[in-house]
C-alpha cells in the first residue's frame, strides 16, 4: 500500500512539474499593441489546431534544409475557437517569421511557400513561452479562455466610462 501512494506521490509531482515546465501555470496577458509588418512563411490549415506544431516544424526544416534560411520565431494565426466550432472545421495559418528578408529571398521562396506581410495594426498580442511542442499545444488551449476573459473585461471598463 505505502509503495502506491509513493508511485501515485511521484506521477502527480512529474505531472505537476512538466505542466509547470511547458507554461502551464504562467499567467496569459494579452496587451493591444501596434504590431505587424512581419514577413510569414506559412500553411493554410484546416482541422484540430493540435497539428499545428508539425506544420511550424515542416517549415522550419524546409526553410533550413531546402532554402539554408534559419528561422528563430513561429507563429500561429487561429481563426475559429476551438470550444464554440467543430474541431474538423477550425482554420489558422502557421509557420515561421523571416528575420529581414530582401525582395530577392521573398520572390525566390513564393514560389515554393506561402508568403504573406502581417498588416500593419493594433492587435491583441500575447506570447506563450515556447519549450516544446507540448508547450504550444497548451497555450493554444489556455489562450482562448484568457482572451474572452480579457475582451470580456475591455468591454466593461468601456462601457462604465
């Protein structure tokens, strides 16, 4: 019985510390900020956002192995909340930013990639600490609950003033 508890003690304790590790309990701000203007490599997709990190890594090693262009930020764009609509249905465009590309290197990569300039506009921006696949699938999951809280609470102070 004793060697249960300590078993079961143990799981809960690596449980409790890889959630800790990939993010888990870091606080989600979201700040509206002016941003944009990014140059994205990225994939179109359709379906349970979960599959999100394999097509950021496609990229990724594409970029480098094909292109010999290193990236050092991914991205994801989600459309849809993945409460509210069907996982089959949900939309988003993911992939890596390029760091100061020249005209030259974006015709040359539109041609095999999607490629796409951020607009230039005030977003509502959070970022997610990035330690893993894992850590990208919890943060999409802890994203939407923080940004309905926090257009939520917007939407109040604006409307007490």
């Amino acid at each position: 019985m004793r060697t249960a508890i300590i078993i079961i003690a143990s799981i809960i304790v690596i449980l409790f510390a890889l959630y800790a590790y990939y993010g888990g309990f870091r606080k989600i701000s979201f700040e509206l900020a002016d941003a944009g203007g990014e140059v994205l490599v990225y994939e179109s997709l359709t379906g349970d956002y979960k599959h999100s990190g394999k097509a950021i890594d496609r990229i990724y090693y594409s970029l480098l192995e094909k292109d010999g262009i290193e990236t050092f930020k991914g991205f994801g764009i989600y459309y849809d909340n993945p409460k509210k609509d069907e996982k089959a249905k949900l939309r988003s465009d993911v992939g890596c930013i390029l760091e100061n590309p020249d005209e030259e290197t974006i015709e040359k990569l539109s041609e095999k990639y999607n490629i796409k300039t951020l607009p230039e506009q005030k977003y509502l921006v959070a970022e997610i600490p990035y330690k893993g696949k894992l850590s990208i699938f919890m943060g999409i999951m802890r994203v939407y609950p923080a940004m309905e809280n926090t257009l939520r609470m917007r939407v109040s102070v604006k409307r007490v003033s």
